[in-house]
C-alpha cells in the first residue's frame, strides 16, 4: 500500500481540480486545492508537501513560472506539470524549466495517480540498493538479478524495465511511463515494443514454477507483485 502524502494542486479549472483530488484523495491522499498561479506558489514555498501538481496555464502567474520560481529559491519538491500543450518542444520546455514530470491533456486519473505516486516515492528516498518483491531481487549496485538463489541473466532493457517496475512495486506503471523513462520516447510510436520486452521478461523471471510476480493490469500497465 502506498504511503499517504501531502499534495498540492494549482489548477484553475475547478472541475478537473475536484476530479483530481477526489481520485488522489481515494488513494489515501491528503490534498490542498489552490486555483491562481501566484497564490499556489506562495503554498508552495511556504506549505510541506510531498508532491506538487502544477497546470501550465494559470491567472496570476503561468505554470511554468512557478515551477521557475521554486527551483530559483531551491524548493526541491517534486513537480507534475499539466498541460493541454503537447508538442514536443512544449513538454521539453517544461522538463528544462524544472518540472519533474509532465502530463498532456486529457489524462487518465489511473495514470496521474501512478506518476503522482512515483515522484513521491523517489522524493522520499524509497529507493535502496537492494530491491525484493517475494523471491525477486535486484541489486541496483551489482546490477545482478536472483529469482530466489537462481541469477537472472537480463539484457540492458530488460533489466532497466524490471528495475523500474520493481521500484514502483506494487503500484502500477503505465505503458507510457515504461516508453518515456527507458527508451525516451515522449509519444506512444504504436507499436508492442513494451509488450514483446515484458514477455521476454517474464519468461525469465516467472519460469520454473514459481508463482508469476510480473502482472498485467487491464487497462492500466504493469506491475510487479507477490502473492
């Protein structure tokens, strides 16, 4: 289960700010809902948060301005930006101006809690050397894997998708995120590249009669679980 954290969302329209923070809040989240840009960033510096969800544009003071303004007074906290614009350059523009991570227009609420959730992990240093999900082990500093006292032989990619998954266990990672993080894609090229490393994966890793801990989510993506 995912620990419970503090978030703040700067977002104008408040129908989309309600629907967010009730899908965050069901998770067991505790959200602080700001609709101006200039008073979100006030929050910002000055509230203790875990994770702190930005749209790009905003009255008061633009999204990508207060994302600015927290890095140059070095709040480290960790930035989701929201956007309706989704070209390349606009999403590069974000990342460079010092959001963490970005979400285009319109979203799926799976997916945001997902990212929410991912960022929060990695703020909280949740990310040992060491990895184990049941009989599963990954270690980050030898980059070896054991299914029980068994070394997994994986190829780079493979190895980089079962750490990501393994990181984020047991919460579910989106075939996007998988595109985005380990092979840099910032659009869905439609094709079953996740599908056929996931099923190269799992042949090494749910084979021999151990229960299977690679699982699809319908849905939603991927996730890595014991029991």
């Amino acid at each position: 289960m995912e620990r419970a954290m503090r978030l703040l969302l700067i977002e104008d329209d408040r129908k989309m700010a309600e629907a967010v923070a009730a899908a965050l809040a069901e998770s067991g989240h505790q959200v602080d809902i700001v609709g101006d840009g200039a008073e979100g960033f006030d929050r910002a510096l000055n509230g203790r948060y875990d994770v702190v969800v930005i749209d790009r544009m905003l009255p008061g003071m633009d999204g990508l301005a207060v994302v600015a303004g927290l890095r140059d007074r070095d709040i480290k906290v960790p930035v989701l930006l929201l956007t309706a614009l989704g070209s390349v350059s606009d999403r590069v523009a974000g990342l460079r101006g010092g959001a963490d991570d970005y979400l285009v227009k319109p979203f799926s609420m799976v997916e945001l809690e997902a990212r929410v959730e991912a960022l929060g992990r990695r703020s909280s240093g949740l990310s040992d050397a060491l990895l184990t999900v049941g009989t599963l082990a990954l270690d980050r500093m030898q980059r070896r894997v054991w299914r029980g006292d068994k070394l997994v032989h994986l190829q780079p990619r493979e190895y980089q998708l079962l750490e990501m998954l393994m990181q984020n266990a047991p919460a579910v990672v989106t075939r996007m995120m998988l595109l985005e993080q380990i092979w840099r894609f910032r659009f869905d090229p439609g094709t079953n590249l996740v599908e056929s490393h996931v099923s190269r994966l799992r042949t090494k890793i749910d084979r021999g009669g151990d229960p299977p801990l690679i699982h699809t989510i319908k849905g939603e993506g991927y996730a890595v679980r014991a029991g």
